[in-house]
C-alpha cells in the first residue's frame, strides 16, 4: 500500500520486558486523511486532547509493528493542557471522559486473534498511572489488513450512560492500551516528523513542519512505551526514526473526547463512525 524505505529499530528495552520494536515511516493517501478528518467533524463534545502532528497533504506516520503479547503504549493526557486546533478545556465545568479514538495500522482478519485493552488510570505528574482504575474495555478492531482504522472506546455506550468521572484526578490522567494477543499485530501509529522534513523541497506541504504549531524537537512528550500490563510504568519515550537528537519523540495519534453537549439525544451517531470498537 503505502509504506515506505525507512525502517528502523527503535527500542532496545531492559531484558525481559519487551525486546526491540521496529518502526516503519508510512504514507496515509488522501483518502486516510479525508476519513480521519470527517471523522473528527462527526463528533460533538465539549473539549478535545490530542497531542500528534499531522500535516495535509503530507501526512507521513511512524508505525511501531511486532509488538508483543501483553505489551502496552499510552498517552499522558491532561485537561488542563492548550493544544492548538482545539478550545481549552473548562475543568470546572467538564470533568468527564467520553471517548478515545486510536489510529491503528494493518489490523488482521479472521482467523487471526487481535484482542487489546484499554484502560484510565489517574496519573502523577509525568504520566506514570496512580490510583484507582478508572475505566477498562477489553475490544477487537475492526480488521483492516495494511489500511488504517480508527477506534473508539465509548465509555458513554453511545450516550445511553455518562463517560468516566475524572473528579479524583482533576483530568490528569493516562490512558494504557495493551496488545492482549500473540499476532504482532496491530500496529501502534504515531506522527513523523523527520521524513515530512526530507519531503520539503519537493513538496510544499511538507515545509510546514518545523514552523508553529508543528515545532521540533518537542520540548514535552506525551506517549509513551509503558512496559507489561501486570505493571505499567514509563519506560521510555519514542524517537522519531530520523533521529531522537535532531526530530525528537514522537507522539501517537489518538484523541480523547470530554462531556458531550447532551449525550442522550446522540445514542446513534456512533454508528456512523468508520471503525468502532466490537
């Protein structure tokens, strides 16, 4: 489909945790991006979060593939964060968690097992999980072979129930995806900055990166590799595979939705969302 030259081992881990992941630079077509916008548009909510790049028209991702049973990824989301593109988060009035959408990359059929989990926990300062379990959803994506699909976990069960109450941790929180099978599949799917830098001279779009908002290195991350589930902690950040020094880490696309504006008169509009969670 759309992959790319660049692959790279990214993660050397400690011995008996996960091994080295690889990282592939992919390429979404236009219609990736068209999907993943619309989807965006369909969704009525109160605040967004997200933390990713992702250019028009040069929309080059990282995929992280072969990643091992029971290993897991996570984003550190907190409420209180400005990130462009969306309205700030009013913590006052929403403290609720609704949704989050995951981008994932080549999803596998029948009879191939593709089992995850996600769960929120509330988090300390730099994203490590504390405290209690806040919610957890066992899922399987749709099957997507070398395509991408996004996924909602809908804590609201399409409006009929509220989200998951943030009050105790005041909206700091950090959600834990975990690979619950043994295929390498699916493939975590973060931003890229280094292979939309090489595209500039050819393709406009691309010069882009490196100007407001889309600076780099990053000076703050966001997602990272959280080791087992048995005992999620950060164990380290993801590196652009151009290199940590010059484009710095990487952060995934995913997306948490807060406080639905009436969540009772929206039990359908889930239905209409490309991939959802079974």
């Amino acid at each position: 489909m759309k992959t790319l030259a660049v692959v790279v081992v990214l993660l050397v881990l400690a011995a008996g945790e996960a091994g080295a992941f690889t990282v592939k630079s992919v390429a979404m077509t236009p219609e990736d991006i068209r999907n993943l916008m619309d989807f965006r548009e369909n969704l009525a909510v109160q605040c967004m979060l997200s933390y990713y790049y992702l250019l028009a028209d040069c929309a080059f991702v990282s995929v992280v593939d072969e990643i091992e049973e029971n290993n897991t990824f996570g984003i550190h989301f907190n409420m209180t964060d400005v990130v462009p593109f969306y309205p700030a988060c009013d913590t006052a009035a929403c403290l609720t968690l609704d949704a989050v959408e995951i981008v994932l990359y080549d999803v596998l059929g029948p009879p191939n097992d593709q089992a995850m989990n996600l769960r929120i926990y509330g988090s300390d300062a730099v994203g490590d999980p504390t405290g209690e379990l806040l919610g957890n959803r066992d899922f399987t994506p749709a099957s997507a072979p070398a395509q991408f699909t996004t996924v909602v976990i809908d804590f609201t069960n399409g409006g009929a129930v509220p989200g998951l109450d943030l009050s105790s941790c005041r909206g700091n929180f950090v959600a834990l995806l975990t690979w619950k099978n043994a295929t390498g599949s699916p493939d975590l799917v973060l931003d890229n900055v280094s292979t939309c830098v090489a595209g500039c001279p050819a393709n406009p779009a691309c010069c882009q990166m490196g100007t407001y908002p889309y600076l780099y290195p990053r000076t703050r991350t966001h997602t990272y590799y959280y080791g087992v589930q048995a005992a999620p902690a950060i164990t380290d950040s993801i590196a652009d595979p151009g290199g940590v020094a010059t484009y710095g880490y990487l952060e995934g696309l995913w997306k948490s939705d807060f406080c639905k504006t009436s969540a009772a008169t929206r039990p359908s509009s889930w239905g209409s969302i490309k991939a959802i969670y079974k």
